[in-house]
C-alpha cells in the first residue's frame, strides 16, 4: 500500500526529472538553425531524446548519436546507435568511429551541434593506442567496482581515449561547433561531463596514472604505454577548440529546486543539503540519518550528486539503492521518517531500476520477508532486498540524467 508521504515522494522524483527531460528544456538554447551544412553527433542516455528535441525545432538534420540500449528515439535525418552502458562494447566503437570520420571531413563552412550528457564515458568508445576494447572495458570495470568518484574516472577514461578530453572537437576543427551539455557530475564541471569530448582538459597522463594508482587497478601494457605517452587530451587553449561553445542547459540544481518547489506546496520545510554529493553511499546515508533524527518537521531534506559503492560482495546493487538501505539500518524504524534514492536516468547500478524507497516499516517488511538487511548491505545486494519487500522504483528509461536525486522526508 502506498503511503501519502512515498507518494509525495516520488511525485518529487518525477518533477526532477520531467524539468530535465530535453523536450521540455532544450528548445530554449537551441539558436535558429544555420545556414549550410549542419551535422549532429553526440553521445550519452539523454542524447537520443535530445536528437529528437533538435528535428522538433530545427526539422530533420543529417547526423549520428549514441545512446544506451533500449534508449533509442523517434528522428527522421539524425541517425541513433544503441551501444553498451556503463561497460563499452564493439557497437560504441564502430559507431565512435563513424562520428570522428564524418567531423574530419567537415570545414570552416559547416557547423556541428553536439548533444552530450551522462553515459557518454562509456558510449563513446576509441580506445588510444594499442588498447583493445577487452582491456578498456576490464579497466572500466575494475574503476567501476572500485569506489573511484566519477571525476576521477573521468579522469582517466579520457586518457585512455581518441575521441574525450576535447579530441571530439579537435576532430570536427576547423568546422564550428556548439555543445549542448545535461550535467551528470558533482560541481558541473563541463570537462568532466561525458568525459568532456568537446572541452579541453590539462589533466594529463600524469593524472591519470596517480588516480590508477592510488585505487590499485590493474593494467595491462597497452594502457601503461598510453599512459606514458604525451598529448592523451587538447589543451584548453588549443586553436583546435576555438569554435567550439560549451553551454550546461540542464543540471541537478535545477532539478533539486523544481522538486524542492513541489515540497513547499504541500508545506514542508525544505533544506537543500547540496546538489554535488560525492562519498561512499552507505557512510553518506548513515550522516543523513543523523540529520533526519535531530530535524523537526514537516521538513524534508534534498540532495544530488553522485555517490559510489566500493563492491565488497556478489550481489545486484547500486548506489541509490545502496544508500536506502543504509539509511533504513541507521534510522531503526525511526517513525515518522521515509526516504527516496534514485538515479534520475532510471538505472541505479547494476539493475534497471531507478532506486527505492523506505520507511519506518522498511525493516519490519524485511523481517517479514525473510531478508537480513545487514547481511544485503554486506554483499552489496540492495537491489534484491528492495525487490523481496516491494519498495523498488522502476521508471524504465528516463531520456535524460541530472545524476541522483534523494529526499528524506520528516513528518510534523
């Protein structure tokens, strides 16, 4: 049975994310299409809907995306790929390969709109060098199960690549070029969304290996090779990457305050903790629980950002649904508390599922069901234990992200 506050909610997820979804947002720093030839590329799991966001104003349009499977959209000129997230595959590439041929044949003439959001780390898949793809996705992995925060990741990803770290508009030089950017990451770094393909970056090899370093991964010749040579992304002041125009549309704040706004209506309080989150989700929600206990309501407490899960065990989780469950152990059926965690883009981890959702019955349906949440939170199994007590959210695809939403929400 639903309760009144986990309806409020998931109303409040479901206002973050219809203020990001492109077809509502993106029209309004779309510039009058221009003349010549225009080509738009672009990768990330907003990317498709925001191609279609495009042919809604601008009509049908040469190009070619990348997005997630199952991600796919409705264009009538812009042709989508689906590829693999969060792991890349052989289809990421092929596809990479065909955008970086089409903006190499591009010139001064022309003009390319660039559709970048969250995913486009791994869509966008050249691997630099000698690296295979089985060894850029081993790497990939083992930064995935590590607890690496995002920017750091992101870090390394772009040295690993022909195409991050500005070499996507690099390629498409001396063409011009307008990048349209949904904002994943903790601080709205653009360089840092997508791995940044059309910004510059002086975080070089350097870099790269003390972050692999200082999360002990693995390596394989080909990537200490890479590595250990100069020029892995564009410098900012690049002459490559002066016709290129960066712009951030949508980001997690704007979320956060549409959903904050939805709160107010219904009179609650609202504390917005911060929109660029960042920490292990399981010690981020025991401090969250701290705060909820010592509020007085009707108060509900906002945060995004991107939390991480340092894989200790075998089970299906992620960090939305990992903070859940940490936060229902730390609360101990606290009454009058319940809680949202989910990824904005509908897949938290290594489920298609959004998140899930608690309350002080959270542990009393576990007992019920059978299921030990200390023992889940162990083996990283959050997915399985909101799956047994029926408090998953599953959203299916959103088409756009604005990273993690959370809301605690406290009871007058």
């Amino acid at each position: 049975m639903t309760t009144l506050p986990a309806l409020l909610l998931r109303q409040m997820f479901d206002r973050a994310v219809q203020v990001a979804d492109p077809m509502r947002s993106l029209a309004d720093f779309l510039p009058p299409r221009p003349p010549g030839r225009v080509f738009v590329t672009g990768a990330g799991k907003a990317s498709a809907r925001m191609a279609e966001a495009v042919e809604a104003v601008w009509g049908p349009c040469e190009g070619l995306v990348i997005t997630r499977y199952g991600y796919a959209r409705p264009t009538t000129g812009i042709e989508i790929v689906e590829a693999a997230h969060p792991v890349p595959d052989q289809a990421g590439v092929q596809a990479t390969d065909r955008i970086i041929a089409h903006l190499s044949a591009l010139d001064q003439d022309d003009f390319v709109l660039a559709l970048i959001s969250g995913g486009a780390s791994a869509l966008l898949c050249a691997p630099a060098g000698q690296i295979t793809l089985a060894e850029k996705q081993a790497v990939n992995a083992a930064l995935l199960a590590s607890g690496a925060p995002i920017g750091e990741m992101n870090v390394v990803r772009k040295n690993l690549s022909r195409v991050k770290g500005g070499r996507l508009a690099a390629a498409a030089h001396p063409a011009r070029m307008l990048s349209l950017m949904i904002s994943d990451v903790p601080g709205d770094d653009p360089s840092l969304i997508g791995s940044g393909p059309t910004v510059g970056d002086t975080r070089g090899p350097d870099a790269a290996r003390a972050i692999l370093d200082r999360w002990q991964i693995p390596l394989p010749d080909s990537v200490r090779a890479v590595l250990h040579q100069p020029g892995s992304v564009i410098a900012p002041d690049d002459a490559r990457l002066s016709q290129v125009e960066n712009v951030i549309y949508a980001a997690p704040a704007m979320s956060l305050e549409a959903a904050a706004e939805l709160a107010r209506q219904q009179g609650f309080a609202v504390d917005i903790l911060g929109d660029a989150l960042e920490g292990e989700a399981r010690d981020v929600a025991t401090a969250h629980a701290a705060l909820a206990r010592a509020a007085t309501g009707p108060r509900i407490l906002l945060s995004g950002g991107e939390l991480t899960v340092t894989r200790r065990g075998g089970g299906i989780g992620g960090p939305n649904a990992e903070y859940a469950l940490a936060l229902a152990i730390a609360l101990d059926g606290s009454p009058g508390i319940h809680a949202i965690a989910c990824d904005t883009d509908g897949v938290d981890g290594a489920a298609e599922v959004a998140g899930a959702l608690i309350g002080p019955d959270t542990l009393t349906l576990a007992a019920k069901a059978g299921r030990d949440p200390a023992a889940a939170l162990r083996d990283n199994d959050a997915h399985s234990f909101f799956a047994a007590i029926d408090r998953q959210v599953v959203t299916g695809p959103t088409l756009t992200n604005v990273n993690d939403f959370r809301a605690i929400l406290i009871e007058g």
